[in-house]
C-alpha cells in the first residue's frame, strides 16, 4: 500500500493519536464495516509507524467500544450495538433538548441566517446524492446549534458517544425518503428557534431524533451481520483470511466538523 508523505502538520500530531482518529474517521463512516480485521503489522507499515503507536490506537478504540481484540486471534471493527445505541440516544437527547432551548431563547438574525444557509447546502448535497457530504454537513447542523446555545463544547460530548449511531445513521442514507425526512425536521427546528419558542424547538427536536431508534429493525434485516444482536451475525472472532481494509494515512485526525457560516450566540442574562 503507497502512502504520501505526511505534511509537517501530520507529523507533528502523536502517530497513536493520527492513527486512531483516521481509524475512527473509517470505522465511523462504513469504509471499514463492522466485522472487519485490523492487522497491527500491515497498519504500520501502510503509516510508517512501528506497531508500538498502532496497538496504542486500537486500545483506545477498544475503550470507545469500536473494535474488539481476541488475544491469539487479531482485532475486529466492532459489529453495531443496539444497547449502546439507546445509551448514546438518551444522552444525545438529553443534551440536544436542552441546546436547542437555549438556541431558541438566544439566536439572533444571524444565527438563524447561519442555519437557513445550512439547510440550504443540505438540500443540495441530497439533491447531488452526496450521502457522505449530506452526513457531514448534518453534523455540522447539530454542532452549530450547540454553539448558538453558548455551550460549543456539548457536541464534542455528544460526537463521542454516538459513533454506533453513526454507523446507522449512514446505513440509512440510502433508504427512500430518509434524507427528505431530515430535511424536513431540520427545517422544522430552525422554524421554531427562528420563532424564539423553546417549547416547539424542544419538541421538534425530540420528534427528530425519536426517529432514529425504531429505524434499525429494517437496517438488521438488511445488514444482519453488522449487528451484535443479528441472529445472522457470525460468532467471534471471524475469520482469519478476512481481506485487509485500505486505510488511508496520510490525513490529519477529523475534528468535529467545523461551523460554516456566521453564527455568533448572543449571550443574554436570564430574565
């Protein structure tokens, strides 16, 4: 596997860190599919790493539930958990309802401009069949809510523990009127924070993300190997001969998406 050179800025990030950010950043978005075996060895050499910093990555990614480690046997991307997913839902709604709260009661002209061009661009990516771009700039929807709220730093709590959401989510893009239901319940929740009314951002924002969940029994039985809980999904560890995934190096680790557009939060004392 070629490998570019790394530019200065790669190079000066940690090789464990840059590894496990391009490692998640694949195993996030379905490059690399659940059930999927990650050799130490032919990483490092497709980074141009020792194994050392390699090991180092998969056990974070073990500690995010990403990847699972069979001493004798190897490691494999984790298969979608369904638990895991209700646990990263209860929190994804309990710190979204509250941001989009906070959104209504202090978003100005500008944020709500910033939101509407965010839709915008949406509609386009789904329009152009972009799923990867309409997926990213669905993020960048959610973050930027957060930052109107004036607590830009929830979503990074939110990103963390979403990532077997995530795998859905991406799974689901392809499905008819998936994404025209996002657009719509985004379209929504910008109506209600441009209204300045709490109560139906709130709700609208609950609506939407209450989707989610009873839209896996159709994606197990469509990908019934990549769920822990499939009847269909092989016990581990599979098997040994499973082809390498081709892992792309030479990027820096993903940040959180960043904002696009301007959407400065009004800091406003409670009355």
């Amino acid at each position: 596997m070629r490998i570019a050179s790394p530019s200065k800025s790669v190079r000066a990030i940690p090789a464990s860190a840059r590894i496990h950010g391009v490692l998640r950043e694949q195993i996030v978005g379905m490059e690399i599919p659940p059930g999927a075996l990650l050799q130490e060895k032919q990483i490092a050499l497709a980074c141009g790493v020792s194994r050392t910093p390699v090991r180092e990555a998969l056990l974070k990614l073990a500690d995010e539930r990403l990847v699972d480690i069979f001493p004798q046997y190897g490691t494999f991307v984790s298969r979608i958990s369904i638990p895991a997913m209700r646990d990263a839902m209860m929190i994804r709604e309990a710190l979204e309802r509250a941001a989009v709260r906070a959104a209504a009661t202090y978003a100005g002209g500008g944020d709500i401009a910033a939101l509407r061009g965010l839709l915008v661009e949406q509609h386009a990516l789904h329009e152009a069949g972009r799923l990867a771009a309409f997926h990213a700039a669905d993020e960048v929807f959610h973050q930027t809510i957060s930052e109107i709220a004036g607590h830009p730093n929830l979503w990074r709590v939110v990103r963390q523990e979403k990532a077997h959401v995530d795998r859905c989510r991406i799974l689901s893009l392809p499905q008819p009127g998936r994404r025209a239901m996002v657009l719509s319940d985004h379209g929504a929740i910008v109506d209600a924070i441009a209204c300045g009314d709490p109560d139906a951002a709130e709700k609208t924002m609950l609506d939407h993300l209450g989707k989610v969940l009873p839209s896996v029994a159709a994606l197990v039985q469509a990908y019934p190997t990549y769920f822990e809980e499939s009847p269909l999904s092989p016990e581990p560890p599979p098997a040994p001969n499973e082809p390498e995934p081709q892992l792309h190096c030479d990027q820096n680790p993903p940040e959180p998406a960043a904002r696009r557009g301007k959407a400065v939060a009004a800091k406003k004392s409670a009355s």
